[in-house]
C-alpha cells in the first residue's frame, strides 16, 4: 500500500482561503454545513468554485463561527488593503 504522490488539491475560492485562515478553528465545512443547514452542494460551490456568496449564507456562517453581521467582511476588507 502506497500513498499517492501525484495528486492536486482542489483550489478554494479566495472566501474559502479567508475563512479557513482566519475562522474555520474547530468549525470545519461539516460543522458548518450542519449549523447553518446550507445544503452540501451549495457549501461546496461556496468553498471551491467561482461565485458570489448570498448574503444570508454569509450571515449564517459568521453567526457560525461566532462573529457578529458584517464582521468577516470588514476583516476581509482590511486583509484586501495589505
């Protein structure tokens, strides 16, 4: 048995980069998924393919992992100006 070497990882979006970097800790994509009750699919396209999030999907997943409305945006704005 031999692990793999030529494999890729499937590209995030630039959303899916910010929120695992600065908010995913111990919520993962299966505990957002399960709290926030966006449908699987709809989640995976959010995470890895091109698109602009609802604004209801974004304010589930900051109530998600405990951010107040408007919170990542604004943190995402000041990571935009660096």
């Amino acid at each position: 048995m031999e692990l793999r070497t030529d494999y890729k990882l499937e590209k995030r979006t630039n959303f899916s980069l910010f929120t695992r970097e600065n908010f995913e800790g111990d919520n993962t994509f299966e505990e957002i998924q399960g709290k926030t009750g966006i449908e699987k699919q709809r989640l995976t396209d959010i995470y890895f393919n091109p698109g602009a999030t609802e604004p209801y999907e974004f304010l589930f997943i900051e109530k998600t992992v405990d951010k107040g409305p408007g919170e990542m945006m604004k943190a995402s704005d000041h990571r935009n100006e660096k």
